[in-house]
C-alpha cells in the first residue's frame, strides 16, 4: 500500500503577502497587523513612534547631532493609503525588510519568531520569483494621503533657538551683574530685567 503524501508545511508568504515596489520587497502595514493579531492603529502608532525617533535629533550642549543623518526612512517604511468598501481612504505604510526588522525587534516570544520567519520566507521567495523572471506581484505607494508622522525640530531651528536663548542669558547675566553693584534703589529693578531677559519680555 502506498503511503500517503505528508501534508505540506504552510505557506508562509501566503500569511504575510509580499509585493515588488521599485525592485525592493515590502509588506502592508495591515497584513503584519493581522498576523500579530493587533489593530492596525496600534502598529501605525508605533511606526509613527519609530520614525519620531529615527529623526529626532540629541542635544550635547551646544552641539547637535542628528541621528537618522546615514539612512532614509523609506528604507524602512514607506508612506500609502487604503481605500475600503465604501470608499473612504485611510493611512498604512508598507514595510521594507529593514523595517519588518525593526518591528519584530520590539516583539517577543512565540510571536516575534513566527513574524520573523513569516517575513523573512516571503520577501526571499519573492526576490527569487523575480529574479527568475516569474510574474510577481506589485504595489505602488500612495504617499500624499497618508497624514505625517509628527515631526522632529529640524536642526536649523534647534540651533536658532540656542542662539535666542544665550542671547537671553548673556542679556540677563549682565543685568545681574549691575544689580550687584547697584544700590537699594536700582538693586530690584536690575532683578526684574534680568528675570524678564530669561522670559524673553526684555
């Protein structure tokens, strides 16, 4: 008697479909979503929170540094939109493997592994597809619909805003200075310049 053939292992690219878009793999927001059992405004929260931080810039005194100076954050995610059934447009992102990285980086468990392994296998199989010269399937982003992340103060006004504010400090050291010296008459009016100087009202 001929033995039965062993069911096949699940397709992992067939629970997390990827797409080609300008040669590179990536994934829709609602589909990781679904696998990780989560509501797709809690992901997009969090993608939101990571591209705050990836361009958020740390200050060291007077030194800024921008952070996200070495990559662009289409490398990671990629702004799109939706339209459902009744024709109302909401906003997703579609994930590079960079990005899919990032977000499993923050999962843990059973959970974090089987994401791993279902992004991994989907994007391998689907650059082989294409470098095979098989049909694959595309996307194409849609970035104007998708509100923006909240931004991070560019460096050019961090650094004006440094510059206002030694202005005051230097303004209001001086009137300190003169209260110093000044007499009971003076010594309180000098006082109130220099604290209106940090308030930024001299």
């Amino acid at each position: 008697m001929k033995k039965a053939n062993a069911p096949a292992p699940a397709d992992v690219q067939v629970l997390l479909p990827a797409a080609m878009m300008n040669g590179k793999a990536v994934v829709d927001s609602r589909e990781v979503a679904r696998m990780l059992g989560r509501p797709h405004k809690n992901l997009l929260a969090d993608i939101h929170r990571y591209i705050s931080a990836m361009e958020r810039r740390k200050a060291d005194g007077l030194n800024f540094q921008p952070v996200a100076r070495d990559f662009q954050l289409v490398d990671f995610f990629v702004p799109s939109a939706y339209t459902n059934d009744h024709n109302q447009t909401f906003p997703c992102y579609l994930l590079t493997q960079k990005g899919c990285e990032m977000v499993a980086n923050k999962l843990t468990g059973e959970k974090g592994i089987l994401f791993t392994a279902a992004y991994v296998n989907a994007f391998h199989a689907l650059q082989e597809q294409a470098q095979a010269g098989a049909m694959v399937p595309t996307v194409r982003a849609a970035p104007a619909a998708l509100p923006a992340a909240p931004a991070a103060p560019g460096i050019a006004e961090m650094e004006a805003e440094t510059r206002r504010n030694n202005s005051r400090l230097k303004l209001a050291q001086m009137w300190l200075a003169m209260a110093e010296t000044a007499g009971k008459a003076k010594k309180a009016h000098y006082r109130q310049c220099a604290e209106n100087a940090l308030l930024g009202k001299a």
